[in-house]
C-alpha cells in the first residue's frame, strides 16, 4: 500500500491536471476554436447520403453528367501522370512496336509466335477476371461463380462422362468433347480434375491477389505523405483505429476530474458516467457484428502479421480490403503483403474452391441431387425434366452427336444462366457509373467544404 504522503501529492497533482484542462477548454471554446465533433459528423452523414442518392434510377441526368465529368478528370489526371514519365512511356511503346513486327513478320518462328499467343490469352483472360472479381469497381464481378465455377463444373462433368480428361485441343477450353479413345470406367479421381483446370483456378486467384493491391499502395501512400485519401473505407479505417486507441488508453480527461467530459480522435463524446451506469457497462461504445469482425480482422493482420495475412486470404473473406488497408497503414513490406496473399488466394483458397465445386458436380451427387428434385412432391416431375434434358443434351455435345437425334432446342436452365450472367454484368457496369458519378460528386462537397473553411 502506498504512503499516505505519496497519495496525497498524486491527489493534488491530479487536481491541478483538471485545473489546467478546465482553462485550456474554456480558452478554446471562447476563442472559437473549438469544433463540435457531432456536428462534424452529421455533415459528413448528410454529404455521404446525398451522394448515395446519386444514382441513375433515382437521378439519371445528373449522375451521367457527374459520371462523364469524373470520367475527364480521371482521364487528364492519367494523362499528367504519363506525361511526366516519358521514358516509361516511349520504352513501352518501342516494346509494343517490336512485338507487332515479330506478330506480322512471317518466318519460322510463327509457330512459337502462335503458341506464346495461345497461352498469353489464356492466362490474360482467368488473371482479367480475378481481377475484376476483386479490384473493387462498382460492386465488383462475381466472375468465380459466372465463368470459373462453371468451367470447372463443365470439366468435371465431362471427366465422369468421357473417363478421361485429356479432352481435344482445339476445342479445348472453348468446347468440351470427348476424346476417340475414353477411358475406362472409374478412371476419373479426384486428383486427375484438379490438374486438369489448375492452370485456370490459379490465374484467377493471381488475379484476385492482385486486385487487393490498390487499398494497399492507398494506405501506405496516405501514412507516408501524411495526406488523408479520398477514400471512404481508409476513413473508416482510421476511425477504427482511434476507437480502438481510445478504449486501450486512459483519456486526459481522466475520471478523476469531476465535471469533464472528452471528445476522443474519432470525434466520440466520452463522459464521466455515474457508477451504476459504469457498473451496468453501458457507457462503452457498442458495436455491431461487421465493425467487430473488421476490428478482429485488423487485429489479426497487425499482431500475428505474414500468417494473419494467409490466414484471412485462404477463406472466402468480404473484408480482405481491410486487411491491404491494414498492411499499407502500418507500412508492412509489399513482398510480406503480396506473398502472402499470393499464396492464400491462388493455392490455398483456390483448391478449397476447386475441390468444393468438382465434389458437388461428380457423377453421384449430380444424380442424387436430380432424384432429389424428382421426389418432390407435386411439382418434382416437372422440375426434374429441364435437368435431365438439360444433363442429356451435354452429355451427347461430348459424344459429338449435337447435330444428330434429338432436336437440340434451347434449354430454360441455359437460357436462365445466360440472362444471369448478361444481367450480373449489366448491374456491374452500372454500378460503376453510380461510383464514379458520386466520386465526382464527393469532389464538388470537398471544394465546398474547403471554401467554407476559408472563409
């Protein structure tokens, strides 16, 4: 137990602390210094729904008008960007110009021309579409579960149908047929489909790695500039942070100080609660499933650092941008970020991926889930008929009987998945729009806002 000289002194030292504050935040509030942080954070609520209104079913005219506009300023500030990298920009296009001379040029080497051509195309297209699925463009192209998923269930299928994998190229990927010579029956393992579209799966995860790369470089930009972004999940970030630091660390405006209350970094009013309130803990700041699971994701990728990382791009995870956030804000070395979400992404999740969609496509669960349906009662017998009719019709494409038999009409559940597939896509380039529209729209209210504080 401290002596009671020592207790006393801490006592009046503590006194004259509260003393202090009291002056300095009187001085502040006459000088009209002092900024209410509510009121900052109710204009912020309102500039951000008023973008969110922003859209083209809601304000058609203006959202095109702010979408072309934003579109102009991206482009000249690209424009700028190239300019001052002139070097960069004539070795690329000495490159280019090389490579359409070695393209046109007749002569032996067209043969390894047309080879290098094949597979440079493919892996452009699976690597496009990863990142598409995950760069963060509007609100992002599902393309795992519109092309990739369905390749590897085509595959899958055609693997049990033929007993063989080694499927004829050409038409092999644009078109599954069965090789002349199949295979014998119960040939097919698990093991034989995984190879056979490991070249496409790992593409797409490179792709998606390397779409968690730009709130990564933002993140790192922003803490070593020192510059805030114009980005809305950095902000949030940081406010994350701050509520995190203030529920650690005691506030300067301690307990002990009677008739204070603080305002923290995030602009949260933390006051003195009576001790039932304290006692019933419900003076803290609750927080609801996703800012927990974005504090937990954050936490895991700041303390336990490469194996956080892997461990949160191995899983399907909605918030890995927090993660690439993460990382650039505490200047974690590109190499130990991009590594480690190379791996997570385009091996570990990838096969995840791949083994769940090749189990759920095999021979005997397609049937049971087909007998499933028919047993239905009432409306089985009906639904069953497009799935077999539809399961019929690939299986005689394999066997290249698609011109012969039966009448090759089109099936619902194809044209069903196309007008997904074109609807997904239109939503896609539509929400684009809606996003740079309200970029632009967040630049106008950051003009404003400036203007105002110049005044």
């Amino acid at each position: 137990m401290a002596p009671p000289e020592l207790l006393i002194y801490e006592m009046a030292e503590n006194g004259k602390n509260c003393d202090q504050r009291r002056v300095a935040m009187s001085k502040e509030q006459h000088n009209g210094s002092f900024t209410d942080p509510s009121s900052v954070h109710e204009k912020k609520r309102r500039d951000r729904e008023e973008r969110q209104n922003i859209v083209l079913w809601r304000q058609p005219l203006i959202t095109l008008q702010y979408f072309s506009l934003e579109t102009l300023v991206v482009l000249k500030e690209w424009t700028s960007k190239l300019w001052h990298r002139q070097s960069i920009v004539v070795s690329f296009l000495l490159l280019l110009a090389a490579l359409v001379a070695t393209y046109y040029v007749e002569g032996a080497h067209q043969q390894y021309v047309q080879r290098i051509e094949k597979q440079f195309l493919l892996y452009a297209y699976w690597i496009g579409l990863g990142i598409l699925s995950s760069v963060g463009l509007g609100t992002g192209l599902h393309t795992f579960l519109l092309y990739l998923g369905p390749h590897i269930a085509s595959v899958t299928l055609a693997a049990y149908e033929c007993n063989s994998v080694n499927f004829p190229e050409p038409p092999y990927p644009d078109q599954i047929i069965c090789p002349d010579e199949e295979g014998t029956e119960g040939a097919i393992s698990l093991w034989s489909i995984i190879s056979k579209v490991r070249i496409e799966a790992c593409m797409w995860g490179i792709g998606t790695a390397i779409g968690e790369l730009p709130p990564y470089f933002m993140a790192r930009a922003a803490r070593l500039s020192g510059a805030e972004p114009d980005d809305e999940e950095y902000q949030e970030f940081e406010e994350m942070l701050e509520h995190a630091e203030a529920a650690q660390r005691v506030s300067p405006y301690s307990p002990g100080c009677p008739g204070t209350h603080s305002v923290d970094q995030a602009g949260l009013e933390l006051r003195n609660p009576p001790a039932s309130a304290s006692q019933g803990g419900s003076a803290g700041i609750t927080a609801d499933f996703a800012s927990r699971a974005k504090l937990a994701v954050q936490k895991l990728v700041q303390k336990v650092g490469f194996f956080g990382i892997l461990a949160c791009a191995s899983i399907p995870n909605p918030l890995f941008d927090l993660a690439g956030i993460t990382c650039g804000h505490f200047l974690v070395p590109f190499w130990t970020f991009f590594g480690a979400t190379l791996i997570g992404k385009a091996i570990i999740k990838m096969h995840i991926q791949k083994i769940f969609v090749i189990v759920t496509f095999s021979k005997h669960i397609v049937e049971q889930m087909v007998a499933f349906i028919g047993a239905v009662p009432g409306i089985g017998p009906s639904l069953q008929k497009p799935f077999q009719e539809y399961l019929e019709a690939q299986r005689q494409k394999l066997h290249h009987r698609s011109e012969a038999g039966t009448p090759q009409g089109e099936n619902w559940l194809s044209w069903m998945f196309e007008k997904l597939v074109v609807a997904m896509v239109c939503y896609f380039i539509l929400s684009i729009i809606n996003s740079m529209a309200q970029s632009y729209a967040k630049r106008i209210q950051q003009r404003l806002n400036s203007e105002e504080k110049t005044k």
